[in-house]
C-alpha cells in the first residue's frame, strides 16, 4: 500500500516552489499526495524564519501536525529548521530534520532514512499530476537560491546560504512538463532572482528569452525582484504577451537613511526611476512592493519622509512587516531599537495607505478587458443572488470575482472579462465573462 503524505509550505513562494517539486518527486516514486493531514503516515512541513512572528507559526504548526496526527511520521524542512538543527531534540516527535542545503534530495532521504518503501517507478504516469491534487493551477518554478548580499535585517541569506543558480535545461523541462500536464501559468522565484546565471555567464535576461522560445506555457511570471543588479534588456521583454505585467519589487523603506541602515543596495531615486521605466510599458502594469516599519533607528521624520515617497510612487499592493530583530543579523544589536508599540502604530498607518493606493490602481483598470486564468470555486454566500463564485487573477495580477448563475467549469480556464467594480471594504474585484 503507498505511503500518504501530507505537504505544508509556510512562508516564501520558494518553499512553495520546493513543496510543489517535492510533491511531483513524492508521486513520481509511489507515494500517494493528501490534502488532509489527518489521513497522512508521512507529513513534511518546509518552515519560515524570516521574522519572529514568522518562527512562532512554524513552531505552532508543528504542534498541531504532532497533535492531531500522531502516528504520522513528521519530517521538518526549511529556514526555521536550518537554523535551529538542536530542534529535533527541542520538540519530540520530530522523526528527521532535512536542512536546506539537503532539500534537492529530501524525497530520496526521507525513503532511505525512514524506510518507507517506494516504487520508484518514474515511467507510470499519474492518474493525476501532483499539483492538481494539491488544488493548484499555476506552479512556483525555483530558478536559484541563497543571496551575495547581506541585507542587515535579513536572516533568510544566513538560512539559505551562498548563491546558486539552476541550469537552463532543467528550468525548461521543468515548466515544459508541467505544460503538458495542464499547468497554464509559471512564476519564477528563488531569494535573489535578478542575480540569475551570477558566476556563470547567464542572467535573468538570458533565462526568460530561453523560456519564452523553448516553451509554450500561455502565462510567465516573475516573483519577488530585488530593485537592483536587473540585467540589462530586462524590461523590453514584457514587450512578449506571455510575460505578465506585475513585479513585485521589495523597497523595504521610503527613506534614503533608512536603506543605508539597511544595507540596501538602491536608493529612491533609483526606485523611481526603475518604476518609470517599467510604466513606460503599460501603465497597467502593476507594481508591488514590501516594506518594513520601525527599523532600528528610524525617526519620526524617517517615517514621514517614507510615507511621502510612498504616495508619490504608488502601488497595487504593499505586503507589510513590523521589524523583527533576528538573532544572528546586524541589526538585531543596531542602536535605536523602536518600541512594539510605535512599530505596530506605524503598521496600521501603513496599511491604511496601502488600502488606499490599492483601491486608487484597481479603479483604474474598471472597464478594461482582459484575460483571467481562473483557479478556484465556490458557492456563494445564501443572501448574494447567485450561486457560484469563480476567482483567478488578471495578467496585472489583480484578483477577481466572477459570478454566476448556474455552475460552469472554468477552472485551469483563461477567458476573457471585463473588470466592473471595486469594492474597497472587501477588496473585491467583480467580472464578466466576454463572450466572442
């Protein structure tokens, strides 16, 4: 009988990008893919550590898979892991901690390890492919790993270690297989994509041409940018269709002194100019962005100065984090450490501003048509009028709302819509199919 097993990601969208992987591994060697943890006898979680709060889930989510499975064998991956390699003796129950230097081989050593027997038959093709069973449409393709740089706050470059970068070849088979398996939309992840190739003669440029001649997957996106070392020529290939007009470009702080604490290798005026050229090439093209509040020595009038650059600049979204001081960084032992309370103060005050610019980018694209890969259905709620509701996102990325009447199937599908409204209390974004 095979082995069920259970698959939780926490964090980055490159532990997603490894648990998707693993999943086909998994399958491709006689395991059986669960999305319920409860009827697994293997369950693997790929930890976060990129902030305090970040480790508290991690721990908890441990707990729990201990608790309501007990008898499951628990495998633990991922920064938090890497970190803390004593926690196995820390937390009973943990059968095998797989470091993340490890992580390529994780299926091959959890068989070995824990004895589970496998197949290991790679030429039967599943009934299913892994990641529809774990009721995903798109795929986190990792194209490197590790970070050069040392941002001062970031403990994710002591965790993943130096930078690495995956060889063209398997890039592609990679995204061509799950093609044809039915996977209609990419995104390219790792810690420091733009530095694709580094080292060894290629670059993110080079990569994404390959990607868009070598293969025929309709949609390519590109996850989180640092806004620096980008190659050159990047930018004229969002010119191509298949490469979908959202970036999400980490700013970190709207303040020069700020980033200077930080470490960070750009500047404002960089960043402005960056965002320039890329609206240059629609000004649909949607900018996100992630920002820390209250790091270490930052003023009153720091804070002021960021907000300000902020407005000015403009973004579809803002993901937002409280500063965590992580043993092992710089600025963990920086002077100036803010207050809990002036950090949260600050968040709120930043959110309300990213609800607004949020709004202000998503009403401008009211009325527009374009195409929307759906991924996910549900009924609607009794007192809406309708019976289903089908989401998925736009090339721009912003997500959308279809309903309707009766149920149609429109998952792993990209149809046409027209934006209609916006709701900003619920951030809904409601469609319409356009019928040709």
């Amino acid at each position: 009988m095979s082995v069920h097993v259970y698959l939780k990601a926490l964090g980055c969208r490159l532990n997603e990008a490894e648990l998707e992987h693993w999943a086909t591994d998994f399958q491709r060697a006689g395991y059986k893919i669960t999305t319920q943890p409860d009827d697994a006898e293997l369950v693997v979680i790929n930890t976060c550590a990129v902030t305090q709060e970040a480790v508290k889930k991690s721990r908890q989510i441990i707990r729990r898979s201990q608790r309501r499975n007990p008898a499951a064998r628990l495998v633990i991956s991922g920064c938090y892991g890497t970190l803390n390699p004593e926690l196995e003796q820390e937390i009973s129950g943990i059968d095998l901690l797989i470091p993340n230097q490890d992580k390529d081989k994780l299926v091959e050593i959890i068989s070995r390890r824990l004895a589970f027997e496998s197949t290991q038959d790679i030429t039967v093709k599943p009934e299913i492919p892994a990641l529809f069973l774990l009721g995903r449409q798109k795929a986190f393709i990792k194209i490197q790993d590790g970070c050069r740089h040392r941002c001062t706050f970031c403990i994710v470059s002591v965790a993943r270690g130096s930078e690495r970068s995956l060889e063209v070849s398997e890039i592609t088979d990679r995204i061509n297989q799950l093609y044809s398996e039915g996977i209609q939309e990419v995104i390219l992840t790792g810690v420091h994509i733009g530095g694709y190739g580094y080292g060894k003669g290629a670059s993110l440029t080079s990569l994404l041409r390959t990607i868009l001649e070598d293969t025929d997957t309709p949609r390519v996106r590109i996850a989180s940018l640092e806004p620096w070392d980008l190659p050159d020529n990047l930018l004229e290939l969002f010119y191509n269709p298949r490469l979908q007009p959202h970036l999400h470009l980490p700013l970190q702080s709207g303040c020069d002194s700020i980033l200077r604490k930080m470490g960070r290798r750009c500047r404002t005026v960089d960043y402005t100019r960056l965002a320039m050229d890329i609206r240059r090439i629609t000004m649909d093209f949607n900018i996100t962005t992630d920002l820390i509040t209250g790091f270490p020595g930052e003023t009153d009038a720091d804070w002021q100065a960021g907000i300000e650059y902020i407005k000015r600049t403009g973004f579809g979204h803002i993901h937002i984090f409280p500063y965590s001081p992580r043993p092992g960084t710089a600025a963990s032992i920086f002077p100036g450490q803010v207050s809990h309370e002036t950090r949260k103060k600050r968040c709120e005050e930043l959110e309300s501003l990213g609800r607004e610019l949020k709004a202000d980018f998503i009403t401008s694209q009211i009325g527009k048509i374009m195409p929307v890969l759906f991924e996910q259905e549900l009924p609607s709620a009794k007192d809406s009028g309708h019976q289903y509701s089908v989401f998925g996102y736009t090339p721009n990325f912003i997500r959308v709302k279809l309903l309707l009447e009766k149920k149609q199937e429109l998952t792993n599908q990209i149809r046409q819509v027209k934006l209609l409204s916006y709701a900003a209390p619920s951030e809904t974004t409601i469609c319409e199919l356009v019928e040709h």
